[in-house]
C-alpha cells in the first residue's frame, strides 16, 4: 500500500522567504521564479505558480506566465496547514501583513505586466516547496512530499543563485544588466569540458553544483579581466 502524506506546516514563518519587503530591491539581478510575489501596476497582487524552466525562453521571459491572486489574509493563521484550507498557500507575516495565494483566483498575466511590476517577495527553497506541494494538491488531490519536490525544484534554484550572483559580479565591473544576463545564460547552456552534459544540466545533481559554481566563478574573472 502507498504510504500516506500529509500536507507540510512550516515551523516558523521566516522559513518561507528569501527576501520580501525593501530588501528585494538587492536581488534585481535573480531571475523570476516559482513563488515570487509581484505587485503589478494596478495595484493587484500576484504569485507565480509556473515551474521556472516555463516562465523563460532563454533569458527573456515567456509572452504570458501563470499566476494566483494574493490576498489578505483576514482570518487566523492555522498551526497546522494538514487539515483544511486546501485551496491556499498561507504568506504569513509577510513584512508585518499575512497574506494567502488563493488557487481559485488565477490567471495569464503578460510580460509586459511582469517587467511593469515591483517584486516584494522572493520565497525560500522550503518556500517554494510548500507552494508547489498544495498547488499540487489543489489540482490532483495528490500529497507529494515536500522533500521529493525538492528533488525538481533545487536545480533550478541552485541556478538561479548563481545568475545573481555572477549578473552582480558583472554589473560592478561595468557591463550592462542585459548583456550579463545573456552571458550567464548563454555559459549555463554550454557543455561542461568534454561532457555532452551543459552546466545548466549538471545542476541537477547535488554532487556537481559545487563545480559548477567554482567554473562559473572563475569564468566571471576572465570576463572580467
């Protein structure tokens, strides 16, 4: 018999972010992500549900994304997010405000709204998880553990760490933001050595981001130099 899951709780709301409020304002070079939260220019409030490797073509993003409306959350903070409130993502004290995403409210917002928006936050790996884990069971009814997700989602996260940091490596030294990211970009898609493996690819084993960041590292400083 399959082994029963229980939707996950996290143990503190700090858990759930990487950065939100005027901090986000340092992580202009992190490409959009799963989870991000984003004020559009009508004053709507908006997180990305997509997985990042469909938000993107190449380093511009994709004509429309698929995002949920966020909200406030007007009523109390559950302790346990196992036994109801299936149809949201709970963004607790979110820069002194708690806020859920409400998967019932979702729609194809366009590019140029996205580039238009202030982003205000930047969810956490664990985050991102949990996000992907009830979005997951709102659309299946499926409890997918937090820790199997991870095994999709960590890649991908892992590289967008690396853009952010090699864009601001790039960007102090003079090149321009667009120019950085193609560069990035383009390095990641590139087979690492004789592999037929690119260095975006090895990301997806644990084992080799250590040697994919030390690669990237150094290739920033001939870029540089």
């Amino acid at each position: 018999m399959a082994d029963d899951w229980d939707l996950e709780t996290p143990q503190t709301s700090e858990e759930l972010y990487l950065s939100y409020g005027d901090e986000v304002s340092e992580f202009d070079t992190r490409p959009a992500f799963t989870g991000d939260v984003y004020k559009l220019a009508t004053g709507r409030i908006v997180a990305l549900v997509q997985h990042p490797c469909a938000m993107r073509r190449g380093v511009s993003l994709a004509s429309k994304l698929l995002a949920c409306e966020v909200k406030v959350n007007r009523g109390g903070m559950p302790s346990d997010w196992s036994t109801g409130h299936f149809k949201r993502m709970f963004l607790s004290d979110l820069a002194g405000t708690s806020y859920f995403v409400d998967f019932d409210e979702f729609d194809a917002i366009t590019r140029a709204e996205l580039e238009a928006a202030t982003r205000i936050a930047i969810l956490s790996s664990r985050g991102v998880n949990l996000l992907v884990q009830r979005w997951l069971h709102h659309n299946s009814r499926v409890v997918v553990p937090t820790i199997t997700i991870n095994v999709q989602t960590s890649g991908p996260f892992e590289e967008a760490d690396l853009i952010q940091e090699a864009c601001e490596d790039l960007i102090a030294a003079g090149t321009a933001i667009n120019d950085a990211s193609a560069k990035v970009d383009e390095w990641l898609g590139e087979s690492a050595g004789d592999s037929a493996t690119s260095h975006r690819d090895m990301l997806a084993d644990p084992q080799q981001r250590s040697v994919v960041r030390s690669s990237l590292r150094r290739q920033v400083r001939a870029w540089i130099s």
